[in-house]
C-alpha cells in the first residue's frame, strides 16, 4: 500500500517532527503515546533540527536507536507501518493492540523458554517477541530483547517503550510449553537492551538508576524498576557497545496512576558522586576535587560514591553529582568527558558539574531539567491534576514544552501556564479509542472555561 492510500485509510494524527526540539524526544514520546492508545501518527521531518549540512554523523531521520523502539513498539501492538528504514524522514505508525499482544504474547509460544536466559549471551538484533520464562512449569517472568551493534543510548531505548509496558496487559490464558493455560498478567517483565550505557547527549545508566527510576517510584508511584548493569557501552573513545537488564513490575489490569504533586523540595541532606576515570589516580583526584568544591558550596554535607571505576581510557572521563534532598526528591548534573584528559581536566569537569548542580538547586525545583520532560509523560496518562515545581523563575525546557506540545496532539491534553495538567486517567488495559467521543466534550467544556 503507498503511504497515500494509506493514510487514507488510518486517517492518523499527525505530527510534524521539526516543532520545537525537533528531536528523538518528539519521536519517542510520540509513538509512546500512539502505542498506549492505538492513536495512529504520522510523522514528518523526523530529527529535521538534527540535520547538518556539514556532518553526516548529526543527520537527521531514523537512527540506528530509533529504530530499534520503533520496531518493538511496532511487533508489541501488531502495528501496520510506513517508512521503518534508516534515515527515513517520515513515519506512519498504526498500532492494532494496545496490550502485550502478537510480537508479544499471542500464540508465539513455540519462543517460551523453561530455562532462565543469561542476558550477556547475544540476541537477535531487534527482538519482538516475549520468551516466556518458566520454573518447574511455574511462569516466573516474561523477557524480551532489544539488540544493538552500536552504541546508541540504552536508557533513551528504555524511555520510549516504557510507558508501554508499564500501562499494558498481556492477553489472559497464553499457553505454556506444556499447554497449559497460565492467566498470571502481573508477572514481571525482564527487558534486556544492548547498546550505549555513557553515551554523548544521552543519559547514563548512573542518571537513570540515581535519579530517574527513584524518582518515578518514589514520587510519582509507579511500581519497582531494578537496573542491572551487565557490561558498559561507550560512545567515547573506542565504540564499545554494553549491555543492561531492566526489571519492571507493570501495573495490574484496570489500575490507574494516580495523580502527584512534586512540591516542598526540602533541603540537601546527601550528596551521591559518581566517577568514571581512565586511571585510579584521575578518580582520586577527581573525587577529591568534586568533595572539595560541595564543602564549600553545602558545609558538612554527608557525601557517598556509589560509583567509582577505572574506565581505562583516557577519552572516557565521566562525574555525576546527585543532590538528595529531605523530602525525598534527587536532581542531578553529569559531565561524559569525551576529549583526551588532561592536567586541567579534573578541575574543568568538577567545576562545571557542580556550578551546574548550583543552579539547579538555587531556583528551588523539585526536579532538575533532564528529569522534568519526563514526568510531563506520567502527568498525561494520570488520574486527575498533577503538578511539578520546577522552581522559581524557571521556564519549561524546550523538551519539556515538546513533550507537552505532543500530548496536546495526540491526548487532547490542556497545559495551565504552571505546567499542571489534567491527566486522561489511562487505565491499564482499556480501549482508549472507545471514550474519544467522552474525551472531546471535555475538552470543549476546559477551552470554554478557559475562553471565559
């Protein structure tokens, strides 16, 4: 079928990929979204802002990274696609199922496994299907593999089908190798990516296991996220791709995330750092540096090192500093070094780090920059009004208003001037395209309160 019959036929939404950030932000959080709720997109310009006319390396289009959340997203809900090729501009994306059907559960059951899998032995490149993973005929968890040959971000891979998992259900009764019938949906979900884990203009596995996952189920009170790191991934130096395993607790059949409020920061009680360096003596001195500037900048402040490593490098140069405050909320700062180091190094990546960390912490918010655009996800598919104090005198990110930008297009949602919104209320399970009609008189009812 052309992509003019088909869209057509779908009719779909669509989104034009240049707007704001014009990024891979837009593209995943879209497909999220359409994936969610069976919305069918049509994406233009995809990663145009990305584009170069210098350097075929800053290209925009469909990469490598991309692709892969593309076609997992497009094997879990059995979705009909145009335009899934490598530096495609366009994207028509038409999800059937919005569960963890076909190229998820179905009748694929000749893929179950009854033995546990070692996720540091290879996967087929982009893996769509679950393996159903089994002990003495008991279903103990579900495992799917995504598989790059480079490193392109694990965590932004993660960020994309995410939403997903946590909000679908697999199909009741799917058969076990032995043919019998197992109705247990709440099983836990292993996911399983290779690729990038500290990878340039990306988030780290440390981000991510520091302040990402803590604060999505801690605050806003999504179900447990363990993070495994089986080996790292780099895109300094020498390309290494790595390899982490995910295990997430989706939430039950007809639940709903209740709404939150991220306010009352509270004050710095703790500090994490973590250091990555070449050699022992650069992490010494690194460490010594990034203590020496926090006791100036917070007097006494208890300072732990969940990680230090020897990268064994000298182009692999990585510090994140996690601000935990009273009340329970992290915000984070980090530095991926990717020149060759040097006498000056140590002192340069410190003092960015931490003078960034400052001004994170001075205008009061609950989140930091990076986190912010990420709940704006969670506030979207939520029960009633969520907030995010981002501080003040602290203006949306342009992620931030692109996230927003795109749940106004495909959700219908209403963004207040503060950033609050009222969630659509997503129930795990449900059929989101029978309650459209619902959902446009409501929003008649909010553009006419807020006309008035």
């Amino acid at each position: 079928m052309s992509v003019q019959l088909f869209l057509q036929h779908t009719n779909p939404i669509k989104i034009d990929g240049s707007t704001l950030e014009g990024g891979g932000q837009l593209l995943r959080v879209a497909l999220s979204f359409s994936a969610l709720t069976c919305s069918p997109v049509y994406i233009t310009n995809i990663r145009a802002n990305r584009a170069s006319k210098t350097s075929k390396k800053s290209a925009g289009g469909l990469k490598p990274a991309h692709l892969a959340a593309v076609k997992w997203l497009a094997g879990a809900t059995a979705a009909e696609t145009q335009g899934i090729a490598n530096m495609s501009q366009e994207l028509v994306f038409r999800p059937k199922l919005n569960y963890l059907g076909d190229g998820g559960l179905g009748h694929q059951a000749n893929n179950t496994q009854q033995q546990h899998t070692d996720p540091t032995k290879a996967a087929p490149e982009t893996t769509q299907t679950w393996n159903l993973i089994y002990e003495q005929d008991h279903l103990i968890r579900k495992e799917t593999h995504i598989a790059l040959k480079t490193p392109g971000s694990v965590c932004l891979i993660l960020q994309a089908i995410l939403p997903y998992i946590l909000f679908s259900v697999p199909p009741i009764g799917a058969p076990t190798s032995s043919g019998v019938s197992d109705s247990d949906n709440n099983v836990l979900l292993r996911v399983v990516i290779k690729g990038g884990t500290n990878v340039s203009n990306s988030p780290s596995i440390e981000y991510f296991s520091q302040v990402f996952i803590p604060m999505l189920v801690e605050k806003v009170g999504l179900p447990p996220i363990e993070v495994k790191l089986i080996k790292r991934g780099w895109s300094s130096g020498r390309a290494d791709v790595g390899s982490v395993t995910f295990d997430i607790t989706p939430l039950a059949k007809g639940a709903k995330l209740p709404t939150f409020s991220f306010s009352d920061r509270g004050e710095v009680v703790r500090v994490h750092v973590s250091v990555l360096a070449p050699d022992a003596h650069t992490a010494d001195a690194l460490k010594d540096e990034v203590t020496a500037q926090l006791l100036e900048f917070v007097p006494n402040i208890d300072i732990l090192f969940p990680v230090k490593e020897i990268s064994m490098h000298s182009k692999r140069l990585y510090l994140l500093v996690v601000a935990e405050t009273g009340n329970g909320y992290r915000l984070g700062r980090d530095c991926l070094y990717e020149s060759k180091s040097s006498s000056t190094t140590v002192k340069e990546v410190a003092t960015r780090v931490v003078q960034e960390l400052q001004q994170e912490l001075y205008h009061g918010g609950c989140v930091d920059e990076y986190m912010h655009d990420q709940l704006v996800v969670f506030q979207a598919l939520a029960l009633g009004k969520s907030t995010v104090d981002s501080g003040n005198g602290a203006s949306a990110s342009l992620h931030t208003k692109t996230v927003r930008w795109v749940a106004e297009k495909v959700l219908g949602i209403i963004f207040e001037d503060d950033g609050a919104c009222e969630g659509i209320g997503f129930e795990v399970g449900e059929e989101f395209q029978s309650r459209k009609p619902e959902t446009t008189e409501k929003l008649e009812e909010r553009f006419a309160q807020l006309n008035l």
